[in-house]
C-alpha cells in the first residue's frame, strides 16, 4: 500500500508525495513527488506512467519542505528516489540510509533502470 500525503502552495497547486513498493528490491520503497493543478491531476500522471494501483488516502506522509523545493525546481514537476529505511520508531534507522536515498531523480532515469 501506498503512503504519502500532499500539500497545497499558495499559488492553487499541490505537491503530492507517494512512497510504494519497489518490485524486486527486498521490500524497500521509492519515494515519487509531482507538481500539479490538483490531487487528481498529480495521481492520473503517475498512473499514466505504469504505476496504476496508486491512491491517495490520507496525508500520513506530505512532503517536506525540501521534497517541495525538489520537485518545484525540475522542469518535468515528477522526480523519485528511494526512500530512506525507518526503525521501529518511523525515525530513519541512521544518517547511513538516509543517504543511501541520494539525489533526487527524474522519472526518466526509472524507465531506462527498468528497461535495462
């Protein structure tokens, strides 16, 4: 299942952030953001893209301040990055596998890794 959440901008628009399952990754997960006109909008773009079972119930998980500065700063408005593996508290583990997440990359790089 899906966790995330989203946050409206003063402008109208909203920043959703979903966390899902990465297949084949021993359970770790992918972190998506996308900019867009409204909920709706932001969802149907990551369907479009191949991720069909996605919802968006609840803001659990909105985006941060610095996700929102990511994905308002890419010119595609979708980036990702695997997400940092929490404890048992939801805190990150240690500062080791935050940075294992690494920057913050364009839809376009998950293609070409799953195409190749």
């Amino acid at each position: 299942m899906a966790g995330g959440g989203w946050t409206r901008l003063p402008d109208g628009s909203v920043v959703v952030a979903l966390s899902v399952p990465r297949p084949g990754h021993g359970g770790q997960r992918a972190r998506f953001l996308v900019h867009a006109a409204n909920r709706a909008r932001a969802l149907t773009r990551l369907r479009n893209l191949g991720l069909r079972a996605v919802y968006l119930r609840g803001n659990t998980e909105p985006p941060t301040p610095d996700e929102i500065s990511a994905v308002l700063h890419h010119p595609d408005g979708l980036v990702w990055r695997p997400a940092p593996q929490h404890g048992a508290a939801g805190a990150p583990a240690d500062e080791g596998t935050r940075a294992e997440g690494g920057f913050w990359r364009p839809i376009g790089a998950l293609r070409r890794a799953a195409a190749g």
